[in-house]
C-alpha cells in the first residue's frame, strides 16, 4: 500500500514538511506567538497552520475593542474571583495593548482613542459607589484613575441611559489592518503560514511532534504550540473550555451621528462603536447561553432580533436605521477567566481560552507562550 509520504518527492521530504515548531492556529495569537518565537530564535524554522483561508474564530470577527474591562464587568468579577487575580487579568490585558502598538505601530491598525463608555443603568447606579474602590484596586498598574464618571457627555451622545462612566485606558481599531499587519510581519521574519491546512491530530513521541493534517500528510516539529482557542478540543480533549458565539451588526452609514468611541453596558455583555460613520453593535450572549455554545458559524435570529430593538431604543432612539452586515464569531470561555498558557506535554504548549478578550490578552498571550517553548 502507498502513503502520501511515499508520494512524496526526496526533495519535499528532507525541506519541505519539518520544523523547528508548528504553531496551530493563525489568529491573534497564534501569529503573536510565531512571532515572539523568531524574536527568541531568529534561525529557528516555524509554520502556522490555518484550517480555512481565514482564520475562522474571534480574530477577525470581533469588534475592534482594545479594552480592558469596564467598571460592572470588574465589580462582577470580584464577585467571583481572589480581587488579585482581577488585577492580575486587567494587567494582563493592559500589557498585551502595550505590546501590540509598539510591535505593529498605531498607524497601521488605525488606533484610535476617541473615548471609551460604559452606559450605566437606573439599576447599575449602585456600582457608582464603587468607582473609587475599583480605582485604588487599579492603582497599583495603571498611570492615573481607571474610571471617571462622565454624565456630562451623556445628553450630547444621544443614547438612553442614566449616568455614563468613561475609561481612561481603551481604545479602537481596525481589526482587518491589525491582522494584515500580523500577518505581514510573520513574513516578513520568515515563518510560514499555511492556510487550507486542517489539523486532525498530533502525536507526541520522545524526540519529535508528527502533526496528522487532512490530505493524509503529515509534519513534524520538535515543539508545537496550539492557539486555536474554542476549537482546541477537538485536538486535545478534556481541556475547560468552552465556546461562545458572538453576534453582530453594522448599520448602513448614519447620517450626523452623534457620538465617536467605544461603549458597553451590562457588564460588557453588549457593545457599540463609531465604525466610518456606521454603528458597530455587538453581544446578547446572555440571552442565550446554551444557544451560544457553539463553534458554528451563524447567526442567532433571537439575538440578532434584541440587538436591532436595543439600537432604536437606546443607542438611536427613535431612528429608523438599515443593517448592512452580520456575522458571528467564536469566543472561548471556561471555569475561570484567566486564559491558558502553559506546557500540554513536554513538546506541546497551549495559550487558549481568551475569554473574549483576544485583542487585549493575544499579544502577550503568544509571547508568554513563546517563552515556554525551549530554543
């Protein structure tokens, strides 16, 4: 019987097919960490591998927040975390901003910080209380005061709610640019990237990773290192992880649209942009948490239904306003929102679980990882 490897010319066999690491996964982290890698090892040889043509999970899907949490999502963390490991993830996601700009550089992802708001409620208003304590908390990693109540920006915005909240410290992007810019700069330090190549498993023995890919081919690679946050489990069972879809809309452009910035509400459960005139409306996952535990690519028609009644009564009221997009993307969450990153094995390393928060946390997430990965 003849193998792919038998089909294989002597040429592809001794160049073409083995590395020094395989990175799975060609989102935000995966080619975070390909790259942390080069700057480690310069001559180290690294593919990325990318199931589709685009990678097909919250990279190129998400929002363009580069945030780091705004004051009810913190309060309701604390509510279920140690306050030292609030700190310590709102610290992660503020270096992992800082690593981004200075590795692609503002210009080319079209940074912005045209003000950051969280819209807070007649219900919310309690966790006003605890601005200041949330501030102190902060203090310790940020240069100035997290949060600042900015009720009197509220009336010119046009959007209903009662008091606004403003963070000091988010900004915006243009997700497509900061991921061109990724991707470019992978080539650029000349690691590979393969798209169309779908990992169906990989096997460990004591002086190599053989990466199984579809087509019956296989890799090899001394290290591999698995960023394909909600889909790990299909390649590494048993892990906590779980998948959460995100849906979203932008409007048709708005004629003198009141408000520039990024907002939020609800602990961060839903949010909304300035995007060239448009508005970019997002979340409602907690409508439907067991609907949204998904990896498939599609719209919840219930979501999608709240997002457009919350955009005339809150964000435009009274506006009748046409959808020009839609789309979801994958997220992935679990028993804790600190991320994964560690050692799977002494040859596999794992920097997943992002818990909706890959722009902010991708960054530092590859390079921790690439920091774990032996030379």
């Amino acid at each position: 019987m003849l193998y792919i490897r038998d089909m294989l010319s002597y040429w592809e066999q001794q160049s073409l097919i083995a590395y020094d690491c395989i990175v799975i996964g060609s989102g935000i982290v995966g080619l975070s960490a390909a790259i942390s890698l080069k700057e480690k090892s310069p001559r180290r040889r690294i593919a990325v591998l990318e199931r589709g043509l685009l990678p097909v999970g919250a990279s190129t899907r998400n929002a363009g927040f580069a945030c780091i949490g705004s004051l009810t999502e913190i309060l309701d963390d604390l509510e279920h975390m140690p306050s030292e490991d609030v700190v310590a993830l709102v610290h992660l996601r503020r270096k992992g901003l800082q690593l981004l700009r200075a590795r692609i550089g503002d210009e080319r992802m079209d940074y912005r910080e045209n003000g950051s708001y969280e819209l807070i409620s007649a219900a919310e208003a309690p966790a006003l209380e605890r601005l200041d304590e949330v501030n102190e908390l902060l203090g310790g990693i940020l240069p100035g005061p997290a949060f600042s109540l900015a009720d009197h920006k509220l009336a010119q915005t046009g959007i209903v709610a009662e008091h606004l909240v403003q963070n000091n410290f988010e900004g915006e992007l243009n997700t497509g640019k900061m991921m061109r810019t990724l991707i470019d700069l992978a080539i650029e330090r000349g690691i590979e990237i393969k798209t169309g190549c779908e990992v169906l498993g990989l096997d460990e023995s004591p002086g190599t990773v053989t990466v199984r890919v579809a087509g019956g081919l296989t890799l090899t690679a001394a290290h591999v290192a698995v960023c394909t946050n909600a889909f790990t489990p299909a390649l590494l069972p048993g892990l906590d992880i779980t998948p959460g879809r995100g849906q979203v809309l932008v409007t048709e452009p708005v004629k003198g649209l009141p408000f520039k910035g990024i907002y939020h509400f609800n602990k961060g459960y839903y949010y909304f942009r300035e995007l060239q005139g448009r508005i970019l409306f997002g979340g409602g996952r907690n409508l439907d948490f067991e609907g949204e535990t998904s990896t498939e690519l599609k719209l919840n028609e219930t979501i999608q239904a709240d997002l457009e009644e919350k955009l005339r009564t809150i964000i435009l009221p009274g506006k009748e306003v046409a959808i020009a997009y839609r789309w979801s993307g994958i997220m992935a969450f679990g028993g804790t929102k600190q991320p994964v990153i560690r050692a799977h094995s002494q040859r596999i390393f794992l920097a997943v679980r992002m818990g909706g928060m890959g722009i902010a946390i991708g960054s530092e997430a590859g390079r921790m990882l690439a920091g774990l990965v032996p030379a």
